[in-house]
C-alpha cells in the first residue's frame, strides 16, 4: 500500500474548517505513512501520531496563477518540495485543486506520479472569476487521478465546471463526538457569559461576512422584550471584527454582546455546552460562501440546536426541522422568527438536539471521512 503526501497551505495551527478537516482525516488514515507538507509557522505544533510527519516551507500564494511573480515562485517552491518528498513513491493529496494541485503537477509535469485533490466549494468561485484560472483548473482536475469534495453540493459545482462525475467522492467533515458531548452545562462557562440572563446564543468560527454575524446581531435586537433575557456570544476572530463591533455599539447591543477573540482548543467544547442555541445564519457573499460548517456538527454533536442559512453545503449539514432549522440568511425578520420559536419552546429545543447528537453519530464521524478517504486512495493509487 503506498503512503500519503498531504500538500496543503491550510492546516493546524491555522484556524479553520478546511485546517481542522486535514488533520483529523489525515492523522486516522491507515496507510503506512502520512507526510504533510504545509506552510511555515512559527508555533512548533507536531503531530502526536507516529504514522504522521509535518514538513514546513514558505507556502502562501497571493495568488493562484502563473502570471504573477510571487505566485509562480511558490509553485516552484513547492513543486521541487513535493518531487523531493516523494521518493518513496506516495500518493499525493492536494488540499485543493488550485493552488496545491497546480504544485503538483508542476512537480511530476509527464504525468509519472499520481495526485487527488480537495474540494471545498468556496475556492470553485473565486477559479471561476478568472479566465486563467479556468484553464488551470480544467488541466488539473483532468489530469487528477480522482477529487474529493465536501459535500454533494460542491459535487454539483465540480460537475458544472466540467469534473466527470466519475471522479468524484463526496468525504463530509466529521466531529469528534467523545470530544463534543452533550454533558450537563459548562457551569464555569456558563457563569462566566451570562448574568441573571435566561438564554445564551453561540456563534463560532472566522469573522467573516459570509457568517452572518450582523444578521443575527439585528435580528436578537429586534426581539428584545420578545424572549427571555440573553446574551449572544460571538467566538472567533476576523476581518469583519471591527466592523461587529461598530455594529454592536450602534444597535446599543454593548451588554448583550460578549467577543472571544481567542479560546483554547480546550475550552471549545464547554462553550457549546453552555450554549442554548447555536445560531449561524451564513449566506452568499460575492464570490464566499459556506462549503459545509464543521461547526454545525460540533453544535450537533454537543445536543445544540442549530439555525444555519439555506445556501451553500449547509443544508447537508442540518437536516431541516430534525437537527435544527435552516433560514435566508439575508432575510432578518426569518432569522429572527426562527429566534423566537426556538427561544420559546424549550421542548422544541431539546428534541432536536437529541437527534442532532444521534444523526452526527451515524452519518458523522471523523472514522467515516476517514474510510472514504482511505478508499479513494486506494482506488488513484493503482
């Protein structure tokens, strides 16, 4: 069986779905070995398992393409990385088709050495804004031995930019789910982010606008005196931090809105233990938009209630009226409706987290990412 090179710019200690999803798929990969070869970081995080080994280069682009200087360096860069590491004949995986899998192939350009690819949805937006990074795209998926995608949703996208279904494996995120457990409330936690308050709301992950942050912001104004007493609790940091706390101060929200900026990878799972409602209302943004959301099956998984936006691989993430309750994430009178409903009826809350726990336990675990993954490279592998 032949080992496992993971290429890719995203990955531990870089926050994120796509870093978190590399490393736990990649560290319970049964082959002989697994070799990442990812960005230089100044943390000195190593793995913990013996079959992984992380290589760090200089591997940021600025851009995709071949016809700006910095960019065409890194691909060279990373190119010769990659013909270095493989001397014992490993199967390259891709953290995405572009950039990483233009390295690639750049690094075997006759085509000697087999490659896979990761696609997340997002990244097919920003290929598709570009008549160069069209072209690159189309040569590379061709030339890929297969492509794993994070949902059916990027499935569909990949198809329409002309990907042969065939070489498709839809892989889902996972979650820890001895990790993320719906114990009793995180006490200290708890105690620490509400006051005399009823109702705590979560939100966790980049301060981006594509969340929706700002929606729920306005909508959780518009129902005060409505619901019980609440705070809202936004955990991550961002580009869009700012501009979420300007907003704050507008809508005079300061004594209900708490930021944590930075938590401990400790600590994660007790603030979903704390939490009442998760609330996520993510929409499209230009170009960005919600591949899937490993937070949604981190709510799920801790017996959380979820409010995700209809759009993108979301509602593959929540099963509509089972494991929580998906809106227009544009609209906040329907983010705010769905606040409501769920604010009053506790009962209502608890039956779907309990369903939530059981659907992520079925159907969501990092072990069955993992077995398709496995799969797929055994397939690209002959």
């Amino acid at each position: 069986m032949r080992s496992a090179l993971l290429v890719t710019e995203l990955f531990p200690p870089d926050i994120g779905g796509s870093a978190e999803l590399f490393e736990n798929i990649y560290k319970r990969l049964r082959v002989p070995r697994v070799e990442v070869l990812t960005n230089s970081s100044t943390s000195e995080v190593t793995s913990a398992f013996p079959n992984v080994a992380i290589t760090r280069i200089p591997m940021r682009w600025t851009s995709w393409g071949l016809t700006s200087r910095n960019s065409l360096k890194t691909h060279v860069t990373v190119a010769n990385a990659i013909a270095r590491a493989r001397r014992d004949g490993a199967l390259i995986h891709c953290g995405r088709i572009l950039p990483e899998g233009l390295a690639a192939l750049m690094a075997w350009p006759a085509g000697r050495r087999p490659f896979i690819c990761w696609a997340h949805g997002e990244e097919i937006q920003y290929v598709n804004s570009s008549k160069e990074l069209r072209l690159l795209f189309r040569i590379v998926q061709h030339r890929a031995a297969g492509i794993l995608a994070n949902s059916r949703h990027t499935a569909q996208l990949l198809e329409q930019m002309g990907v042969a279904a065939h070489k498709i494996r839809v892989a889902y995120p996972g979650v820890d789910t001895n990790r993320f457990v719906p114990t009793a409330r995180a006490a200290d936690i708890r105690h620490e982010l509400l006051r005399d308050e009823r109702l705590l709301f979560l939100t966790v992950g980049r301060l981006q606008r594509r969340k929706g942050h700002d929606v729920t912001l306005r909508a959780l104004r518009s129902l005060v005196g409505a619901i019980p007493s609440f705070r809202y609790a936004i955990v991550g940091a961002g580009p869009e931090a700012e501009t979420l706390r300007a907003l704050v101060r507008e809508l005079d929200m300061g004594s209900l809105v708490i930021f944590r900026d930075s938590i401990s990878h400790q600590d994660l799972p007790a603030y979903y233990q704390a939490a009442d409602i998760f609330v996520h209302p993510n929409r499209v943004d230009g170009l960005d938009f919600e591949g899937f959301g490993i937070v949604f099956l981190e709510a799920a998984a801790s017996g959380l209630v979820t409010v995700g936006g209809r759009s993108g691989g979301v509602p593959e993430a929540i099963a509509d009226n089972v494991t929580g309750l998906l809106v227009d994430g544009d609209d906040v009178g329907d983010v705010a409706n769905v606040i409501k409903r769920l604010s009053l009826d506790l009962d209502l809350r608890k039956r779907l987290g309990r369903q939530a726990r059981e659907r992520v336990r079925q159907s969501f675990t990092w072990e069955h990412a993992a077995d398709i993954v496995l799969r797929a490279h055994l397939d690209c592998a002959e």
